[in-house]
C-alpha cells in the first residue's frame, strides 16, 4: 500500500536513530523467526531493548544478516539470545536464555529418565529465585553465594558426563565423528557456555529469558497467520520499519495515533534512550 510505503520513507531517519541506540545499549535482546516473501522462507530479524524495537528482514538467517542489518557489528554490551551459535561471533559479551536451557533439560529427563538434568532444571530455578529475592539496590548476587552456585553447577555437570560416557564401540559403518545423543549435546552446551548461561546471577542488568524479544517477534508471526506471505521485498521492508516504530512508541507509552500522524507529517516521534531506567 502506497500509504504505508510514504510512511515507511518518512521513518527512515527513526530507524537509523534507533539502530545508533541499539548498537550503543549496555542490554541487547535478540532472536529470528522465518517469515514467508513471494512464497519463499526468508528471515526477520529483531533486536531491542524495554524501549525500542528494530525489526529486519533479510533472506539468510546467520552473520551475513546481522551485519547487513547493522546493529550487531557495533555492539560492545551484552546480548541475550537462545544460544545458536552465529550469535557468538560478535566479540561482546553474551548471555543465553535460561527459558530454552530450561525446555531443553527438561525434554531429556522426561523423554530419557536422567537424573542430572532434573538437578541443574532446579539448580537453574533456585538461581532465580535468589536473585529476585535479593535487594533491588544489589548489582549481582554475594560473591560466596556465586562461588557456591558455580560449584554446584560444575558437579551438575560431572554427574550428567557420568551418566552419558562416550561410546566405547564406535559403529565401523560409520566413519569421522561419533554422533553425540541429545544429551551430551545439552551437557556440552551447558559446560561451554556455563558463564553465559549463568550471567543473570553476576549482573542483575541481565535477564533470567529472552522474553523480550520473543515477545516482540510474536507480532511478527501472528501477522503471518493472517495475511500469510509478504509479496514483495520492498512491502516487508516498509512492515519492518512501521512496525518497529509502533512498537517503540508503545514501549515508551506514546500515543500511537499522534505518532502516525507525525511521522506522515515528516516529524516522527525521536527516541533517546536505550533503557527506562539507564
């Protein structure tokens, strides 16, 4: 729709606002999800803060994506994603949604009766709730009360290589690399990543999930379900645009309709902060 796309141009100056922000936020939330253009699955991708929502569209999923977005490259404060592995390429520092970790674990101890995997699922939670009972004004948890979740963490982690030691008898028929069982993916991941994993607890800037962002990718998908496939490059470009700008305007409690208005009289709403509270 033409009205749409003038939208879209008059908001070019926001989008480059917000991506300067995001790429200077001391938190970045982000996640992809497919989406459908001229029938074919191509990708959105969605970085933001409790303040602004910046969505991309581009026809690859991993790094060449995210620099050509233009947030990433930048960035030098933590970013909050589920751990697929193009996100670890950028050299800021990381830390993974313990939602997933928690739905991962917990599909090996019920699909596969494992005990290590039902202790880190309460390890994990007991972590969280120690760190919303701590006082607000605290910046992470007690240095001996991290020493001692660490701890536990790594006999976790012992206890769940015991219980799935490698294969003594490799099948002749296949050659290279054993495959690994889901579980000692999950064993692997936890072990790498352990520092990541655990971030929410040594610096309370750092959420337990990702929910943010997952949340503001879910407009995104029920979108799709009701109009199915974008039928051009150029229409999910300017959705992308208008929507993130919508989006901001309603995490900053703005008046949607006002800033519409503005931004096809050539005066959108600016944003200047990267947090409510930084």
């Amino acid at each position: 729709m033409k009205s749409i796309a003038d939208c879209a141009t008059n908001l070019e100056g926001f989008e480059h606002r917000v991506k300067h922000l995001l790429s200077e936020a001391p938190i970045l939330n982000v996640d992809e999800t497919g989406l459908r253009v001229n029938g074919k699955r191509e990708w959105l991708h969605t970085a933001s803060t409790d303040l602004l929502t910046l969505y991309g569209h581009h026809s690859k999923r991993g790094g060449k994506a995210m620099d050509a977005i233009g947030v990433l490259p930048a960035f030098k404060g933590i970013m909050v994603h589920d751990c697929w592995l193009p996100y670890f390429k950028y050299p800021c520092e990381h830390a993974v949604c313990n939602a997933h970790i928690l739905r991962d674990l917990k599909g090996i101890s019920e699909n596969f009766g494992q005990n290590w995997s039902d202790a880190m699922q309460d390890l994990l939670i007991e972590i969280h709730v120690a760190v919303q009972e701590t006082p607000e004004s605290a910046e992470s948890l007690p240095k001996v009360e991290i020493e001692k979740f660490q701890r536990r963490f790594e006999n976790i982690i012992e206890t769940g290589i015991a219980e799935n030691p490698p294969s003594s008898q490799p099948d002749p028929k296949k050659r290279g690399r054993q495959k690994k069982t889901r579980a000692q993916n999950l064993i692997e991941r936890c072990q790498k990543y352990r520092t990541e994993i655990l971030r929410f607890m040594t610096d309370f800037r750092v959420p337990f999930t990702n929910n943010l962002a997952e949340r503001d990718i879910r407009m995104v998908k029920v979108q799709q379900k009701i109009s199915g496939s974008f039928r051009s490059v150029e229409g999910v470009a300017n959705f992308c645009r208008v929507r993130g700008y919508i989006s901001t305007i309603k995490k900053n409690e703005g008046s949607i309709l006002a800033a519409i208005k503005g931004a096809f009289r050539r005066n959108p709403f600016m944003p200047i902060a990267t947090h409510r509270y930084s």
